[in-house]
C-alpha cells in the first residue's frame, strides 16, 4: 500500500488502485501530484457542493466572533511575537517541558522519526496488553500513520471525535484539518453509519441530533472498557510540563479521565513558554477554528496525580522533519500554525478542490507549505512539490491566520527551493524564455513596443475577451489559465492621451 506523509491511502473507493489493479479515469489516484488530484475533485459535484456550504458557514461564524474583539489585530501580533520567540528559544524550551512532566510523575520519550514514536507507542501497548485503545483527534498520529501500524499487530485504535469517526467508519481519508469529514454531508454520514454500525437503528433520519446520538452509543462502551488512551496536545506549556486538549463535543474529555494510562504524541513546535503567552492563543484558536468565543471543553494535566485521571502518562515528542524546517528562515513560519483550519476556510483553491487533491496529511494553503518541508520533497519527481504551486497567493490565508503566517511569501519560497533544484546544466525553455522576458520588461522602448505589438491578439478573446488557447509554448499557460484579451488601449496610451 502507497503512502504520503506516513499517510496510505485505504479508502474502499480507491481500491482497486491500492491492489493494482486498473482505475477508472476519475478515480483520484493517492501520492499523485496536486494538479491530478485536483482535476479528478473538481469533476465531484456533491463534493464541491458539501465545503462550498461547510466553509461558507464557517467563515461566517468566524467573522462575528473576531467582529467582536477590538483587540484582534493586537491578539495576532502577540500571537506572532510568541511563536517567533518560541521557535529561537525551541531546545530550551523543550528541555524545560521534559524536565517538568517527569517532575510531575510523567514520562518523556524523544521520537526522531514516525519509526520511532510507533516503536514506543507499539511497546508501550504491548507491555499493558492492551488490544485496542481510543483516541483524540491528532494530527501528529495521522502524520506518523499510527493507527495503521498498530494494526499491523491486531490492536485496534478507535477514532471518538465524531468528524474522525465518520472517516473511519467510511474508510476515508480527512480532508480538513479542524472538520476531518467537512466533504461529507447528513445523507451520506447516515449511510456510512447505517452500513458500519451495529445495532443502529433501520429508519435513522439525517438529524444530526440522531446522528450523534448514534454516535454516542457506538462509543459508550469503548470507553468504558479501554485501558489506554491516545491523544496529541493543542499546546505544551513549557514553565508547568502542561499538556492540553480544546475540542467541544466531550469525546477528549473522556479519553484523558477514564483510561488507566494516556500516552501524547506531541510535535516539538506545539509549544509556549508560559500560562501567559496559552491565554492569547485561548483567545485566537476557537474563533478561527470553529467561530465559538471558548471551546466547550478544555482540557489540562500535568503529570499524574493519585485518584485523579490516568495513573500512567506518556509524552512523545515528535521531530518527524520539523528540525529541518526550522532550519529555513522562511519556510519555518509554518511551525507558527495553530491547526485552527482558518486559511484553509478562506481559500478559493481549496473550496474548489477539497483536501484530497492535496493527497497530504495537512491540506490547503498550510499543508502547501509545511508537507514539501517535512517531507524535504522538492524534487519535480516528488508529489509533494507541486503543493507550493496549489494557490493564486491571493493572500486570503495571510489575512485569515491568527498568528499571522506569510503563507504566499513561504510559498514563492519554496516554489524558488523548487526551480533551483530542478535547474540542469542546459537551460531549459522555462529559463530561455523567463531569460527573453527580463530583455523586453528591462527596457521601456521594448515594453512599448511588445504592448502595442499585443493588441494584435485582441480578436483571439472573442465575446468575453479571455482566450482559452494559444499555440506552443505558450499553450503551456492556456492548458491551465484563460489569458484576458489584450486592451484596445493600453496604459501607456491612455497616459500620453491624459498627460
């Protein structure tokens, strides 16, 4: 089975792909770069129809709650300020966290690599005998394919967010990084749970308070029966050895308290030095994530405590590539990200395309950014260097984050880390004709003269003045993107008209 990002790709749609065996032409094709997993999206109706709806709702939410903080922008800043100093000051602050957590009963484990978090996760569970386990949303268990490798050796670990257990059940693939099932609508939840579920009922409507209900029974006795949990954290907070969970359906809260050990698998950059500095992020994550003032349920333990939650907590800190992506002075904003989902919400690509085109762990304009990074994938051979192509850098997500990521500059970046290690020792036609371009836009007599020369194409647009085919090389450009008709009249004529 192929992987990306320690992701495979399982879902039954795309099976036959997955044993080998011939695809239809529409079938998405996982690991494939971003331009083929769009083009087979975008062919999805319901789909496109589904996040149309879902991040519209969500946006809007969003902009009445940051409408009530008059304090926003200042809220940002100081998020920023925080995480750049976090990300100067990381192996202290590390080695702090670590410090405190075995201060406080818990035990720490350093995993370089997914091959080592499952290691320690797969001994950690053999030693309590333990089948299966249930677990929290985490982004960090889907990067490290976790669930499949404990699999591999018949333990079962069972999803209880509600958005988590829809693409399990289905045997999916998430595609948000907040709303994991946000390509899903009632009518099709209904019938993954019709199909998946035992014991639920013939004639279950699409009400979500049906739905949920139906949900709840399905998890009730795992939870009650299940000696370990597995969870990520949203945040560490250095100066305690705190670890913490916002979410708000109560599924965590279950996770954390009932199960005799908990074992955190943790990326090293989700972390703040203080109380202090989690207030403002307090602030910033629910309302760029789900449009709520407060998350119904926020969660801290430091450590174990007698009578009070699980007797044994593990905490695995996750490198997985994320030193490599420190070391770049721009790409390492992506380190900054909150998981709140805010630009993905706001970008016309991914409302088109969805998360799977992005055939990564972590889609929309973020994942364009962090996926090549963690990855170091930015070969042309690799999927994943396409990804920082996979936006119009609008600038929508820049506006939208809470701790104000420059996700187009990391993007022109990282699409610059691209050309120059694909460029070869002959120049390719790219570089002869970006090479012809700088001769003409260099000088103000050729410019002049390549405007006037444009106007020649003008009938070439037709009616709506785009034209949608032009011969080679160019054609390159027209395969995907309309070119607007030249102007009857170009700037520099108009202003010698005015002047």
């Amino acid at each position: 089975m192929m992987t990306f990002l320690g992701m495979p790709f399982s879902s039954k749609r795309h099976a036959q792909w997955v044993n080998g065996d011939p695809l239809p032409d529409d079938t998405l094709r996982w690991g494939a770069k971003f331009p083929t997993g769009a083009k087979t999206t975008l062919r999805d109706t319901q789909l496109r129809r589904n996040l149309r709806h879902a991040t519209g709702a969500i946006r809007n939410k969003r902009n009445i709650r940051v409408s009530e903080m008059p304090d926003w922008e200042d809220l940002r800043t100081s998020a920023s300020q925080i995480k750049h100093y976090t990300m100067s000051h990381l192996p202290q602050l590390l080695r702090q966290m670590e410090e405190n957590v075995t201060k406080h009963g818990g035990i720490v484990h350093w995993a370089k690599d997914k091959a080592e978090a499952n290691a320690i996760i797969l001994r950690l569970l053999q030693e309590k005998q333990a089948r299966e386990v249930v677990k929290i949303k985490s982004m960090a268990t889907q990067e490290i394919n976790m669930n499949e490798e404990l699999a591999k050796h018949g333990i079962k670990a069972w999803e209880t967010d509600l958005a988590e257990m829809i693409v399990q059940l289905g045997h999916d693939m998430p595609s948000h990084i907040v709303v994991p099932a946000i390509h899903r609508n009632r009518a099709e939840i209904r019938e993954i749970f019709k199909r998946e579920m035992e014991n639920i009922p013939a004639d279950i409507s699409t009400e979500p308070r049906e739905l949920a209900e139906a949900a709840r029974r399905h998890l009730r006795e795992l939870f009650l029966s299940s000696k370990v949990a597995i969870s990520g954290s949203n945040m560490m907070i250095a100066e305690t050895g705190t670890v913490t969970i916002v979410e708000s359906e109560g599924n965590g809260r279950m996770c954390l308290t009932l199960p005799e050990t908990l074992i955190s698998v943790v990326g090293i950059e989700k972390i703040v030095p203080s109380f202090r500095d989690y207030e403002v992020f307090l602030q910033l994550l629910p309302r760029s994530a789900t449009g709520e003032r407060m998350n119904p349920y926020t969660s801290m333990w430091t450590g174990v405590r007698e009578g009070d939650g699980p007797k044994e907590f593990h905490l695995i800190l996750l490198d997985n590539g994320r030193s490599k992506v420190l070391a770049d002075s721009v790409g390492r904003q992506a380190l900054h990200c909150i998981r709140c989902g805010a630009c993905m919400n706001v970008c016309p690509v991914y409302e088109h395309v969805g998360g799977h085109a992005y055939n990564s762990i972590y889609p929309g304009p973020i994942g364009a950014v962090l996926t090549p990074q963690l990855l170091g994938s930015f070969d042309h051979h690799d999927p994943a260097s396409s990804l920082p192509y996979a936006s119009s850098l609008c600038g929508a997500c820049f506006e939208a984050c809470p701790v104000k990521i420059d996700i187009p500059s990391a993007l022109v970046h990282l699409r610059h880390k691209v050309t120059e290690k694909n460029r070869g020792p002959v120049p390719s036609g790219w570089d002869i004709s970006m090479k012809a371009s700088s001769v003409v836009m260099g000088s103000g007599k050729l410019f002049g003269a390549a405007a006037r020369a444009a106007k020649l194409g003008r009938p070439l647009g037709g009616k709506d003045r785009r034209i949608t085919m032009l011969p080679w090389p160019v054609s390159v450009w027209t395969r995907n993107k309309d070119v607007p008709a030249p102007p009857a009249k170009s700037f520099r004529e108009t202003f010698e008209e005015e002047k």
